[in-house]
C-alpha cells in the first residue's frame, strides 16, 4: 500500500446472513491545506492628512490663534514667516505640550511633545501631526489634524476649533 492507501473490510449481509466478505485497497485523496485566516494588513503608519496636497489660506486668515478641543485644551498657535509654533495644556491638567512645524497655504506639518505636570506622573510623549485649516460650516476656522506618537503604528484624531474672541499668549501655558 502507497502513502494515501488504506485497506478497508467490505461486509455485505442480506438479513442476518453473510453473502460476501472482501479486502478492498482505497486511494484516499491527499488532504487539503488547512484554511488559513487572512492576516490583515499592518496598521497604517501614514496619517491620511499627509497627502493632502496644500491649498490657498482662506481670505483674510492666518494660522495665528487660540484653538480649543476638548481633551488638549487651548492651543495657543504663533505663526511667523512660514513656521509655527504652539503650546497647549490637556484640561485635566496632567500635560502640558508645544509644538514646531512649517506651513505651506492651509496645511501645516510639525513636531510635538507633551510633557508631565508632575515628576513621576507619567512619560513624556513625543511625536509628529499635520493640521488642515478650513473654514466651519459656521464661518469660524477650524484645524482637522491627526498626530502619532513617535514609533506608534497609527494616528489619532485632534481637531480644534478657533476661539475668535481669544489672542494667543506662549507662555501662559508653563
């Protein structure tokens, strides 16, 4: 007997008698692969911002401004000749972060920290983000942006939106 043959015992009976009695060789078909589950792809470690390509700065806007979201906080954002920088801190009070990056029209890409309020309170965190500014359907500016913490597979979400009634001051954020 090859590999895949196996020798089974044929019975046939009619009522309680025995009428044949035989050896028989079977091929047996060679087994199938098992089904692998599909292994899907790794997390995306492009933010879908990023190939946004720039566009004109709505009229009469500038980057410069306070912007609020309501797990950072205020963001308060400078911009001067082409770069920006920025300060925040988390409203719970547990971080406080800032911000560099260059703009071009209404896309701006940049570096961030985020450091502790306490010693031994947690890590500081580091990474990049890119923010689009647009105007809201209420005519008030607004940055969808999306931020990675350095060596991490995927992006997060952080949207702001502009307080008009507010001028951004650097330092009053540490």
């Amino acid at each position: 007997m090859g590999t895949g043959t196996h020798r089974i015992l044929r019975i046939v009976t009619v009522g309680a008698a025995l009428q044949a009695c035989e050896t028989l060789d079977v091929e047996q078909p060679a087994a199938k692969p098992a089904p692998t589950a599909p292994v899907p792809p790794p997390p995306s470690t492009v933010s879908r911002l990023a190939a946004i390509p720039a566009g004109e700065m709505a009229p009469g806007q500038t980057w410069t401004g306070v912007y609020f979201n309501p797990v950072y906080g205020f963001l308060h954002l400078v911009e001067q000749g082409g770069n920006v920088v920025g300060r925040w801190k988390r409203i719970d009070a547990s971080h406080w972060g800032e911000l560099d990056g260059t703009t071009e029209g209404n896309v701006v890409h940049f570096a961030w920290r985020e450091h502790p309020y306490e010693a031994g309170a947690g890590d500081e965190f580091r990474g990049t983000g890119t923010f689009v500014f647009a105007l809201g359907d209420n005519g008030i500016p607004e940055l969808d942006g999306e931020y990675a913490i350095d060596g991490a597979p995927s992006w997060s979400p952080w949207h702001l939106v502009k307080q008009t009634n507010l001028r951004p001051i650097l330092l009053s954020v540490p």
